[in-house]
C-alpha cells in the first residue's frame, strides 16, 4: 500500500527520492515538497552535487568492455546463486 504523499514523513520521502530522481518525475509536482522546506533543501543540495560531479568529467563514458565485463560478473553471480 502507497502511503498518501501529502501526509509522507521526510524518511518515508527521502527513501522514495532516488526512484524518483531516476523516474525522470517531475518532483517540483510532489506534494512532500511543496509542504517540507527541509526536503527542498535537500533536493536542491543533491541537485547541486550532481551538476558538480558532471562538470568534472564532462562527455566521459567508460569504454564498452567496461559495461561488458560489468554484465558478465552479474551472470555469474546469478549463476553461482542457482546451484
């Protein structure tokens, strides 16, 4: 069960923030944070992290045996789990 945004204690919110960043959400539209200045602050404190961060390394991407070598050790992972 989804508890209602409206009433969302800042754990429960700050727990959700992540999938939502991820989601692509748009968070201006959650109601937590139109009623909790202590979560703006945070956002906007992550916000401006993360656009910090990609100025360090603009246009960086590993190369593509990075991504490969990444999904083989999770196939084996999960192959290891299956005996």
């Amino acid at each position: 069960m989804t508890r209602n945004p409206e009433t969302m204690s800042c754990a429960e919110f700050q727990a959700r923030l992540p999938d939502l960043i991820g989601s692509g959400a748009n968070l201006a539209a959650e109601p937590h944070l139109r009623s909790c200045g202590l979560c703006r602050d945070l956002l906007a404190d992550l916000e401006a992290i993360a656009q910090a961060a990609r100025t360090l390394f603009p246009g960086v991407e590993p190369p593509e045996e990075v991504w490969d070598n990444i999904e083989s050790a999770i196939k084996k992972k999960r192959g290891e789990g299956d005996g």
